[in-house]
C-alpha cells in the first residue's frame, strides 16, 4: 500500500484515496467532439511516470495531481488543485 | 515431434526416462518473417497455432521478452466460461469454449480442462433479475444457462454460508455448467509445442525496442537480438499494450491496472465448481492440487508493477470468509498479480490499427484466458488475411470514435469504475 502525502492532512493511507484519471485526459468544456474523443479514450499509458488526480474521498476530500512511477509506485509530487486549476 | 501418449509414458519407465526431447526448439531470429506476433503468452502462441494449422503459414515468428507464459497467461485465476450477457461476447467467448472443450485432443497435451460449472451467485432480488436476464440472453444464442434456486447452490457447495444472517445472503445463482478451469502453463505450453512443430519459430528473451518504418507502414522490429523485418507485425502483450503501442506512436483506449490473486495450501476437495460473485468481486475455485484460488478485484488504479496490494488482498479474502467461512482455518502460501489492460468498455480489442502492417490484439481487461483459443483463432485470421475474423470485427479499436462501445457492465468509459 502507498502512502500518500494529502497537500491538507499530511501523510495518509492509500485506502483514504480514490482515484480519478490522468491529468491530460480531462476534456476541456470547448473542446471539438474529435478532440473531446481522443481525450476522453486515449491514454499515454507509460510504463513509468505520468501525472494523476486523486481525491482524498474518505478525508478532506479534497482533489489533489500526483506524480508517480507506474512501476515503484514512487510518488514524487502531490499538490492541492481547485476545478478551476484544471486544463 | 513424438507424440505424448501412455506407451510414451510405459517406454520411458523401461529405458530412464531417458527418449523425452525438448518440447519446443530455441532458434536464432532470422532476418524476415511473413507475421512476427509479439508476445509469446497464450494469446500470441495460439494465434501463431492457428496460423500455421488454420491458414497454412509457417514463415511466422512469436517474439517473447521473458519467457512463454510467464506474464499474464501464468498470474490469472485459471477460469474459463463464457456467460456474458451482450451477444459480440458470447458468442466470442462461447466459440472459445467450444474449442476448450477440445483442445487436450487437439494439442495432444494436457491442459487439465475441468468443466465443473461455473457459478454466479445472486445476493438479492435486483441481482436474481440481472442472472434470469444473462441466462436469458445466452440460452436465445444456444448457450447453456441455468437459474438456480437456493436449495439447488445449497447443495452444489454445502460449505457456502446459507444462513438468513450471513453477511452476504445468497437467494441463488446462474450457472453454466460446460464452465470451469484449467490448468494455465499447460495452455501456453501445449501451443508452444503445437506451433514450434508446425515451423513457428519462437524466440524468447527477446525484447521489442521499437518498429522498423518505411513512410507510415510497418515493415520489421528492433529487438535486443537486432532488427527482424516483416510483412505483418501482431501486438499481443496484454497488459503491456500501451507500453508497445506507444512505440508506434499509437494511444489507446486503455489503463493498465494490476488484478490480485492468491491460493491456500491444498486441502481435500471442499469447493465442487467455480463460485463467483459479481455483486462482491470475488471468485473462488479448488485447483487439482487442492488449492484454494482466490480471485480479487483490480487495483482500480494505474500500475505495471506485477505485485499486489495488501489492502485489496484484505478485501478479497474478507469476502471469500464470509462466503465460505470453512476457509478461514487455511494458510495463504501465495499471491500473484498480473498486469491487465483494462479497456474503456470492459471489452478486448482485437483487429487493424491505423498504422499499416501492425494488428492489435489487447485490452482483456480480467478476462483473457478464458478467451485463449478464441482470441488465437479469430486474430490468426485478422493476421492471414488482413481483414476483420466475424467474431472478431465488433471488437475493432475504431468502435470508440463510432459510438459502438461493448459495455457489458454498462458502467461507462472509465476503467477504474468496471
């Protein structure tokens, strides 16, 4: 198991957090309907780093992007977001 | 090739043991190959049988990494079925079936298949609607399905936990009782063996690096045993789609997640046929060793590392007690967790990309090796003739853009929501 640094709790277990989906997957309001697609169903998928948005569902419930390694589970950077941060 | 048989057996008791060949060669790439399928797991071994038996090639090429089977064909729960309710799954997993129920004879090896039934089981009134309406949905294409009370499970596993204060009541179940397991390293070896004789050549410890271009078309591969040319090129590396896509500059509709499994030491037959329950996310069956296999949800989140998670092991064994609560006294002697691809439908892809010469053949979700010999069959035919196999053309990587998503579960396009 993980454990993972909430930007407002501190150090928590994994199982208080639930995630979302990759940061480059969320479809921007305007989007055109092929670009909407393309987002919305395809992954980079790397075998290694990629940037993700969690919740922290059962604590503050705040959102939060994480940075981590696919295959150590390393998390190198967890910070705070608001909608309004989103892409 | 000799033929495995009992008098093979009786010869060798008399002379050591000591006739038995190895049951596949180890040969050196060689500069081209019509079709090189990439991975050497029972997906891509049984397209390269097919090839070879169905379609009459022999200039093809399995290209494995590690070695045979050692992904996701050997960290799988063994269960093989094909109860599914939407008709493009049932019927591919059902023309699966059908070949399982032949494939020892056909291979001439082993794979232990073992139709014992496999069982759903309904934990309330909406669950026993949605089993009546998959039973449904299979018996009107010929499929075999059979609602059961709750004295009908009580007497296939007495060691359920039928007690009105259980914590997951049981009110009855589906089964299909042509379902059951099999045993997995004997699925990709007896391919191996069945293709390896028919001319295939398979090459293990080699790593694809990259594809070889000319304009947009693929025409070979760089391996870590140099560059092999080729007219077709067939991704199979479940688990690892986005990974080898990637290289050909491809996205695809798919998260890859790892899926927990675990067994207990062996005990004395006490589990009669494969119980699941989809309402949990649990699947419980007894292999031949006496085993009890556990099967569990996925991670619900990104990952390629081949190792559980404590807390979702916790999940899955809590549910299996509460099931069976005769289990508890038994030890966990191993876990394993496979890499799975886990698709925006819930369902495989399989066919044409949009890179000329390269097919792929991935997004198995937790159900590929139930799908072994179907996915073989139908994708040995995409290969040989370029174009979509019927059971396999709902299942093309374009249904996404078109609006034709197979979601059986009917939980829309997140992967980490199936």
């Amino acid at each position: 198991m993980m454990q993972i640094t909430c930007p407002h709790c501190g150090p928590r277990a994994q199982s208080e957090f639930i995630y979302e989906r990759t940061v480059d997957s969320v479809v921007p309001l305007d989007a055109a309907p092929e670009q909407a697609m393309a987002t919305l169903f395809a992954r980079t998928n790397p075998r290694g780093v990629d940037e993700e948005i969690w919740r922290h569902t059962y604590g503050c419930r705040a959102w939060l992007i994480m940075t981590r390694h696919r295959v150590t589970n390393e998390i190198s950077a967890a910070r705070a977001v608001g909608p309004e941060a989103l892409p | 090739m000799s033929r495995y048989s009992a008098l093979g057996l009786l010869r060798g008791a008399l002379n050591g043991q000591k006739h038995w060949q190895p049951a596949w060669r180890d040969p050196e790439p060689k500069a081209h190959y019509d079709i090189i399928i990439i991975g050497g797991g029972g997906h891509g071994l049984a397209t390269a049988y097919y090839l070879a038996k169905v379609h009459g090639l022999r200039n093809i090429a399995v290209l494995e990494k590690g070695w045979l089977g050692g992904g996701n064909t050997g960290r799988n729960t063994t269960i093989v079925r094909s109860n599914y309710r939407l008709e493009p799954l049932h019927n591919l997993f059902e023309f699966g079936l059908k070949l399982w129920h032949g494939l020892s004879d056909e291979l001439n090896y082993n794979v232990m298949f073992s139709p014992r039934g496999a069982m759903f089981l309904g934990h309330s009134d909406a669950d026993m609607v949605k089993l009546a309406e998959r039973g449904d949905a299979m018996r009107c294409d010929g499929i075999d399905a059979d609602l059961m009370t709750r004295d009908e499970v009580a007497k296939l596993e007495p060691l359920l936990d039928m007690s009105r204060d259980a914590r997951f009541p049981i009110q009855g179940g589906l089964i299909q009782r042509r379902g059951g397991s099999a045993r997995h390293d004997a699925v990709a070896w007896g391919y191996a063996r069945g293709a390896d004789s028919l001319g295939v050549d398979i090459i293990q410890k080699c790593e694809v690096t990259g594809f070889v271009r000319d304009g947009n078309a693929v025409v070979g591969v760089e391996t870590t045993r140099g560059r092999i040319g080729a007219g077709r090129v067939g991704i199979c590396v479940a688990g690892h789609s986005g990974h080898v896509a990637a290289m050909a500059g491809l996205k695809l509709p798919v998260e890859s997640q790892t899926l927990q499994a675990m067994v207990t030491e062996g005990v004395k037959p006490m589990i009669n046929s494969v119980i699941m329950s989809q309402s949990l996310h649990c699947y419980i069956s007894q292999s031949d060793k006496g085993g009890i296999v556990f099967g569990g949800d996925p991670d619900n989140w990104p990952s390629y590392a081949q190792r559980g998670h404590p807390m979702v092991m916790e999940g899955a064994v809590a549910q299996g007690l509460a099931l069976v609560p005769a289990l508890s006294r038994l030890r966990m002697v191993r876990t394993w967790s496979g890499v799975t691809d886990m698709s925006f439908d819930g369902a495989p892809i399989i066919g044409e990309t949009p890179v000329p010469n390269l097919y792929i053949n991935g997004g198995w979700c937790y159900g590929g090796f139930k799908a072994t010999p179907a996915s073989g069959w139908t994708y040995a035919h995409t290969l040989a003739t370029g174009k979509p196999h019927p059971l396999n053309a709902p299942f093309s990587l374009d249904r996404f853009e078109r609006g034709a998503t197979i979601d059986e579960t009917g939980s829309g396009p997140m992967p980490n929501s199936r």
